[in-house]
C-alpha cells in the first residue's frame, strides 16, 4: 500500500506532541507552501487535524495538531465481545478514509500476530 502525502503529513503531525507550525511543517515535509496549504485543507476538512493562529519567530502562522477531542476511535461494548469502534465516535469522516480507524484495525492485526 503507497502511503499518500496527506498520511505522510498526518503521521509526523501526530509525531509533534505539541504540534507543529504549519511555516515550519511545509520546509520539514519539503513541499512547498502552497501544496502544505492543500494537504491542510483536506486534513481539516476529514476532521483529522485542528488549526489555530500562533507567532512562531514573529512570523503568524497556524499551530497544527492532532484533532484532541479524540485521539483513537471511540469503542462500546455491543454484545459479549463484540463491539464497535465507530460508534460514538466524534470525527465527521468516512469509515473508507479513516486513519484512526485503519490504525485501531492495525493494531488488532498486531495484537492477533
């Protein structure tokens, strides 16, 4: 499986414990700042990522993070050992592109090995 940009981006982004300024990501990624801005766009837009105005070096720029209000998918007990990962579940997503999902599902396949 080919890792997209958009995965590339949201993994180091989820590697920057406090985030990251996006002046700052787009040289680290090394794309240029319009295509960091579109690979943004779309991170926000899945609700994968939050944004918020910051001053990094005296430059205004955005922090970006990790969207917080839900680090991994929510998961209810449904029937004896059956449960769901996405129910209640905040992230307004696609199950087909959920990284949080694809994740809790990577580490049932490595609990399983």
């Amino acid at each position: 499986m080919t890792m997209t940009i958009e995965d590339k981006t949201l993994g180091y982004i989820r590697s920057q414990k406090e985030g990251v300024f996006q002046n700052q990501l787009w040289k680290d990624l090394e794309v240029d700042s319009r295509k960091c801005s579109r690979i943004i766009k779309k991170l926000l837009d899945a609700g994968e990522i939050t944004r918020e105005s910051a001053v990094s070096n005296g430059a205004r720029t955005y922090l970006i993070k990790v969207y917080a209000s839900e680090t991994a998918p929510c998961t209810f007990l449904l029937a004896e050992d059956m449960f769901s990962p996405c129910t209640g579940c905040r992230a307004a997503c696609q199950p087909e592109y959920c990284s949080l999902l694809r994740q809790w599902v990577e580490n049932l396949i490595k609990e399983e090995q």
